[in-house]
C-alpha cells in the first residue's frame, strides 16, 4: 500500500510530503512515513529537512479514530523525539490548522514557519485530553506560560501572526508554501542558524508563580472537567522539574485522560457533531438550490437573531413585519446586539457595521418575493403560521425555500397551506439565535431532496450545528424537554424546592438547572404553548399547576424580575423566594400530595432518565436519524455539559439494563403512564447491546 508520506530532496534538503487526506491525521502510517523520512535524510547527504503537508491543511493531530484500538509503533511522542534529536537542521512549514500532534511534530522542529492565515493550535482538552507528545512542556518554552495556559485550556487556535509574535513560529511566508519554506530553510542554512531543540529552552523567570496565579481562574472555568487541571499540572511541571521529568507526568496524566470517561464522551461528540449532517439516505451529491438572499418574515427577538446569523455569513438579508414601527423596534434590537457582540470582542467595529449593513427592513411582501429563501419567525400559532405561509405561496418566485422556524407547530400542516409543499421545511433556531448553535432541521414527508441538501448546506454556512428531525410535536429537543420539565416540576411538588431542584442538576453538570432555564425564557411560553393544545394533549394538569399559577400571577420569569425564582434588578441573580415555596405548598396540599425529602440523586436520575428514555422512542420512531443526534440537539441547544456526552451517551455510560431498571421503578412509584420505557431500551437490554454497538450495527453513521 502507498504510504501517504513522501521523501524528496529538493537543493539539497529533505522534503517529507505528508498527504493523508482530509486534515492529514497522524494516523500510524503517517507516522511511520514521517519517521522514515527523517532516518533518510539523516542517512543522506541533505543540509536540512523540511515537513510539509498537501492538502487543506497542515496534519490536524493524532487519528481520532485510532483511539482506544492497540497503539502501533512509531507512537507520537517517540516520533516527536526523533525529530528534535535530528542533527539535521528541521523546518516544519505550516498552513491550514496545525493542531494537537500537528503542532507537537511542529514543536519538536528547530524551526517554524507559516502562510499568514494559518492557525495553531492544542486543542486536546475538547476531547477531554491533553498533548501527549511534548506539548505540555515545550510548549511554555517556546510561548511563555500565558500563552501555553491559554491555549491548552481553552483549545482555541491562534492565528499565526499572533503565533509569531508569542514565539510559537518563527516566520511567516508570503506566497507559495513549499517555495517560501525552502528559501526560509537555505537563509537558516546560509546565516548558520543553530539546531534548537525546544526541551532544552528555558522556562521565563517566575513562571511558576505564574502558573499557581492562574489557577482559580483555570478551575473556574473548567466547570467540572478534569482535563483542564491535568493541563495545568503538566504546565507546572514544564516550569519546576526537568524536562524528562515533566515529560514522563505528561504520559501518566495524558494515558489517565484517555481513560477518563469524559474524554469518550467528548470523542463520542467530536464525531456525533460531524456525522450529524449527514443524511443516511440522501446521496452526497444531491443537487443544491443557489442561495444569495434571504427573507426573514417577523421582526421580534428570534427574527432579529435569524437576520444577524445569515448576515453575519454574507447573506443579503430583509426582515419584514407588519409595520414599520415592528420592523423599527426589530432593527434596533439588532443594533443592540451587534453593539453588545464589539463590546465583548466578538466582532470588530467595522465587521459589526458590514453585517449591519446586509440586514433591510420592510414592511412590503413584493420587496422579498425575489428571495431564495423565506424563513418564517412570526408569533407560535398555528393558523397565523398558515396565513403567513398562504401569502408567500402567492408572493415567492418558484424555487424558493419556504422555511418555518416554529417550534413544536406541525410542519405538514403548514406545508399544506402552499401549494408547493416540496419548497418547505422547518429551520428550528434557538433562543438567541445569533448565538446559539444548534439548528432543528424538520423534514416534512413531502420535503424535496434538493431543498434538505440545500437547507443542511446553508446551516453549515451560518455557523450552525445541524440536525435532522422529522415531523412531531416538538421535534427532538422540545419533545424531549416537556418530559424533563414534567419531572422538575414533579420534583418540586414532591418535596423539592426550585433552589434545590436547580442545583441538583448544575452539581451534576447541567449549565442551568430547569427552573431557572423556564425562568430565562419566560414561563409564559410555555403557558401559552400548553393553551395552544388540545386538552386532551396537555397531560395532566397537576404537573404544570405552580408555573400556571406564577404566570396568573404576572411572575413570566426573569422578564419580570420575578417567576420561580425573584432577581436581583442590578445583577440579574436569582434569589429563592419564600412565596414560590408556598405556592407549591398549596398545590401539593391541593393534590393531596405528601411532601418528603428528595435527594439529588434521584431528581438527577428521573429527569435524565426521563430524557433518555424519550429520546430513545424518537429514535426508535425514526425521528432522530441516530442516537448521537439527539446528543448533539441537547448539547448545542439545552446546555446539556459535552463532557457527559449528551442525554443517550450518558445513559449508554451508566449501563441501559441500571436505566430500564430505574425507569419500571419509576413507573411503579409515580404511574406506568408516565413512565412507559422505549420499545428501543426494552429491546437492547433484552439483547445485551449498548446504543454504541446498536448504532454501530445497525446504521453505522
Ligand atoms: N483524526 C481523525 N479524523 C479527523 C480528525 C482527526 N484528528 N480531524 C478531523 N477528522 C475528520 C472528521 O471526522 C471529518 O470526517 C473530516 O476529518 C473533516 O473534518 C497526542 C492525542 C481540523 C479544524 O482535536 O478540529 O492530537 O466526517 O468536518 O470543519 O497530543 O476537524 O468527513 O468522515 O471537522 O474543516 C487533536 C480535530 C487530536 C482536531 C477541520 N486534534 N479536528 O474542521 O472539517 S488529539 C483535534 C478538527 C491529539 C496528541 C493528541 C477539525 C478541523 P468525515 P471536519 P472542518
């Protein structure tokens, strides 16, 4: 088989190619490639040696996919060693993202170079590890402790300029890689520059002062994740101990990493993130519509947030409402916002200004009707929906993409208020959805193939998680969510309190904990969604009586300074409130429900369970495509922590045959109605097979 590494001498320098499509893994054959080409050029008479990439980018870390299967020699960091043993002078020349193991290899070089919008970067602690091939400790020789710090523990990329003035490179190329690469190595060669070897630089003066400064801040925002702290040992034995020392610290801590049940999740979402906009039976190359404007109908919060989204990737935008005061008060509230994204550093002034400038209000459908795509974001009901929908029938030119963001609504439905049911799906956005990642792609059963492929393209072009749904209430996450909130409000009437219900859930993980989250997005929208079913389908009414209660009573949440819990005015923190307490009391009584002590262990469990147990008939039903997409839906659009690898991971983790068991527990103390486990989980632990192995063989991505 063709190694995917190459060795060629060009005026007198050893050129090792990796190409190893598509980011150019260091997978072991690359490795070996890249190994025997040192030993060649240490065996040949070559003045330097240079390591390239072809390709989109420079090798972006070790094979992901070679993880947990038996390590084959030469490993990474034996491989990184030889390299900076090398007595020939080694050029690593960058483009693309040099990252992880890719940057580590680059580290080991003597010297650096790069093209000017390359990036480098570890971003090791996302899969829940740390660099294992020297990272940790060449890496503050090099850059400093600050830097090393900062991107070891947040993982983000630093462009190369930036990288340049750290010191992590040393020259940037302007033009052609490998031409500029190769002069930079014969000026090396011509002005004697000589052999560096990273592990023998310097840690700076104070540096371990330094790092202990910093550790409060790296804990904080490590929220529970251990790789975060693991990096800073390494780091601390970068600048305390010898090299060797620290290196053979970095090996234990990286080898417990990889152990670390955090880290298979994060793995777990590194690939369930990336299969998620695959479409199983939708052919790669399925035709796209072209699109270059688009139209956003509804100027209220989530429309705002749509129009800065596509604007914000380059769309042209228009955003219409009924009048122009509503389009006025839409766009300021845009204002606002890209306001608040150049105060926080997210976006320049004069980038903020350009995506400003892309976003026109209207009031006229005529104006729009020349768009390619329509997105639909006016109030949650139904019938207004299928007005809105029967006017752009009559407005839109053929072709366009007629989408709907509602949230729960029946898509078919809308669909059939047009008669064009092909040019329409759901683009589900999240609240506020020029942040937010995740986007609910809804798939009516008359969906055109060409309007999925173009709609799952465009959500990648809006920097967009995409997942696939089909048509039910509430599609994936909101279906999954009722089941979630009926249990904290059940926790609540069966002893709990909103501050202990709420904490359970953030000691575990959860970035908010359920009340305070209804509380942020207004308990009115909830009480208004159950007013738009049919009561047959609201369930019972126990389960909802305290919220109902707070929104008679004007308590919408923190809109009001008030709901489950009150806020303080100035620093918007919620503060327990005595009356909620007695609200709940009431209701209870009311219910003839005997108060008693709820631990947070089981409020965790039956509203954890609870979601994976929904989330196991949605993909039973053929809703979700895949167990890993309702792990996506969840982390990127409920704050549910990535290092627990989403709700069906985390059961899978805790063992299906302890989460079946609990749910007919469950059934048994609070009603088999409530609590009927997944055909799906049934069928798994009767078969001995965790959602791993199922997904594996049974539909594979
Ligand atoms: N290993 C294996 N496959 C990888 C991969 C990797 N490192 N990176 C990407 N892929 C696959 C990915 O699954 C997808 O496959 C395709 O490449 C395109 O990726 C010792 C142990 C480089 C910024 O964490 O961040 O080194 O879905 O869709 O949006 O210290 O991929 O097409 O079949 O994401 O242009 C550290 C991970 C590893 C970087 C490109 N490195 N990759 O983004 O394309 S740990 C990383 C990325 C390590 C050492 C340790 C991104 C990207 P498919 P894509 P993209």
């Amino acid at each position: 088989m063709n190694s995917p590494v190459s060795f060629d001498v060009v005026d007198n320098i050893g050129v090792i190619t990796i190409d190893n499509p598509p980011v150019n893994a260091l997978s072991h054959a690359v490795r070996a490639g890249i190994q025997s080409g040192i030993r060649e050029a240490a065996a040949i008479d070559v003045d330097a040696v240079l390591i390239i990439c072809a390709g989109r980018t420079f090798c972006a870390g070790a094979d992901i996919t070679e993880f947990g299967k038996p390590p084959k020699s030469p490993w990474l960091p034996e491989l990184v060693d030889e390299i900076e043993a090398s007595d020939k002078l080694v050029v690593a020349a960058l483009h693309g993202t040099a990252l992880g193991g890719g940057f580590e290899v680059a580290l080991a070089s003597h010297y650096r170079c790069a093209v000017a919008d390359a990036a480098v970067g570890l971003p090791e602690v996302k899969l829940g590890l740390l660099p294992g091939a020297g990272g940790t400790q060449r890496t503050p020789r090099l850059g400093g402790v600050a830097t090393a710090v900062q991107l070891m523990t947040s993982g983000t990329p630093m462009p190369a300029p930036q990288a340049l003035e750290a010191g992590l490179i040393d020259h940037i190329v302007d033009g052609d890689l490998k031409a500029g690469a190769l002069q930079y190595t014969k000026k090396l060669l011509a002005d004697g520059a000589p052999i560096r070897r990273t592990s023998e630089l310097p840690v700076e003066a104070g540096a371990a002062e330094l790092v202990a400064g910093m550790r409060a801040e790296v804990a904080k925002r490590a929220r529970g994740q251990h790789a975060p702290l693991r990096i800073l040992e390494c780091i601390e034995q970068a600048v305390t101990v010898p090299f060797a020392e620290g290196y053979r610290r970095e090996r234990e801590l990286f080898t417990e990493s990889m152990q670390d049940p955090q880290s298979a999740a994060l793995r777990h979402v590194f690939f369930a993130e990336r299969n998620a906009s695959k479409i199983k039976d939708l052919p790669k190359d399925t035709p796209q519509r072209d699109i270059g404007t688009v139209a956003i109908i509804g100027a209220g919060t989530m429309g705002g947030g749509i129009a800065m989204s596509a604007a914000n990737a380059g769309y042209s935008v228009q955003l219409l409402d009924i009048d122009k005061d509503a389009v006025d008060r839409g766009l300021s509230v845009v204002d606002r916002n890209y306001a608040g994204m150049v105060k926080r550093g997210k976006l320049s002034e004069d980038a903020a200004k350009a995506c400003r400038e892309k976003i026109r209000g209207t009031t006229a459908y005529a104006d729009i009707a020349a768009a390619d795509l329509v997105i639909e974001a006016v109030f949650e009901n139904l019938d207004l929906k299928k007005k809105v929908f029967a006017q752009l029938d009559e407005t839109m030119k053929q072709g366009a993409i007629l989408a709907t963001n509602t949230s729960y609504q029946d898509v078919d439905a809308i669909a059939a208020a047009t008669g064009r049911p092909q040019d329409v799906i759901g683009l589900h956005f999240f609240s506020p959805a020029h942040i937010m990642k995740l986007l609910e792609i809804v798939r009516t059963d008359k969906t055109a193939d060409d309007v999925l492929a173009t709609s799952m393209a465009f959500a990648r072009k809006i920097r967009k998680v995409p997942v696939l749904s089909r048509v039910c209430y509430g599609f994936i996450g909101n279906r999954m969510l009722r089941v979630y909130m009926r249990e904290a409000q059940l926790c609540l009437l069966e002893g709990g309190t909103p501050e202990s219900v709420d904490t359970a859930m953030e000691d575990w993980g959860m970035a908010m904990g359920p009340l305070s989250v209804g509380d942020l997005a207004g308990l009115d929208v909830g009480y208004k969604a159950r007013e738009s079913l049919p009561p047959e389908e609201r369930g019972d009414p126990k389960v909802t009586r305290v919220a109902d209660l707070l929104v008679e009573a004007g308590r919408l949440g923190q809109k009001t300074g008030a709901g489950f819990y009150r806020y303080d005015p100035d620093t918007r923190k919620r503060i327990p409130d005595p009356e909620v307490v007695t609200i709940i009391e009431q209701v209870a009584n009311e219910y003839g429900i005997a108060r008693r002590d709820i631990d947070a262990a089981e409020v965790v469990d039956r509203l954890l369970f609870g979601l994976a147990n929904e989330g196991l008939k949605i993909v039973g039903e053929g809703i979700a495509q895949r167990p890993g997409d309702v792990d996506i839906v969840y982390i990127y659009g409920y704050g549910f922590p990535a290092y627990r690898g989403g709700p069906l991971h985390y059961a899978d983790s805790v063992g299906l045959d302890h989460v079946l068991a609990s749910i007919r527990e469950f059934g048994k103390r609070f009603g088999a109605e409530l609590w009927t486990p997944a055909p799906l989980l049934e069928e798994l632990v009767a078969n001995k097979q965790s959602l791993a192995d199922w997904q594996e063989h049974n539909n594979g991505i």
